[in-house]
C-alpha cells in the first residue's frame, strides 16, 4: 500500500508547489484518481487501508470545480490522513533486498511481468541476464544482401 500512497505524496506536493492549480498531473488530478484508485486497492486488502483510499478518493472529487482555498483545505487534509493513517516503515532506504516496485518508474503491472521472469527484488532484477541479443543496427534492404551472407 506504501507505495501507491507515496506516489500520490509527492503527486499532492507538487500540486502544492504549484499553487493549487490543479496542474500537477495532465488533465488534473480528477483525471488521476480512478487509476490511482484501482493500484492502491490492488496493493492491500487491509480494511483501514481501503477506507482511507476511498476517504482520499472522496476527498479529490469535484477538484477542478473547487475554489484555491477548498483545494489547499483538500489537500492539507488528504496529507495528514496520508501521514497519520498510513503504517510508518521503519526503513534505512532502499536495498537490494527491497521489492522492485521501490524502483522508479516500476509499477505493479510491470512488476506482475517481471515476477514471470523470477524477478522479484532488486538483486533479481541485477542478476537477470538477456538470453540473446538482436543487432538490428546492420540491417540491409533486400537489393543489398548477397548470396552467403
């Protein structure tokens, strides 16, 4: 759940960098809450957990309607809940122990695809060696190519 929670984090900082103006993510954030949705509830089963992402949800709907002053009220609200409803890791950071799905630009979806492959922490993913290597760079066109090549 951690990281779907953490994405949305620094997705709601920015948005507060910015100054509210819904311009932190293509489209607005509207736009980001039925996907943002679906991974965090893919990501537990933990009935706190699932009230908290629909509290997050209803919290985020109607935000492009909202004046800057109920999107500040919004935001500040969703990121208290985040801090104060969310398990605190006790955590060093990131090892080669850690899932993959730490990594940036990992999603659970591609995670799900390297798991086929045995990949499932960061030192899987050091230790996965290509079974071949296609060079398409020396590529001829047919008036080209002669016999024996």
């Amino acid at each position: 759940m951690a990281f779907a929670f953490e994405k949305l984090g620094k997705i709601l900082s920015l948005e507060q960098e910015q100054g509210y103006r819904n311009k932190a993510v293509i489209g607005g954030l509207e736009r980001l809450v039925p996907l943002w949705q679906k991974e965090a509830r893919e990501e537990s089963s933990d009935p706190q957990h699932l009230q908290l992402v629909e509290e997050v949800v209803s919290l985020l709907t109607g935000y492009g309607e909202k004046d800057p002053q109920a999107r500040e009220k919004a935001i500040k609200e969703i990121m208290s809940r985040l801090t104060g409803g969310e398990p605190q890791r006790v955590s060093a950071g990131i090892d080669l122990d850690s899932p993959i799905t730490k990594l940036r630009g990992i999603s659970t979806v591609y995670a799900r695809r390297l798991e086929r492959l045995g990949v499932r922490t960061i030192r899987d993913l050091l230790y996965l060696i290509p079974r071949r290597h296609d060079d398409f760079s020396k590529l001829k066109t047919i008036n080209q190519l002669e016999y024996g090549e």
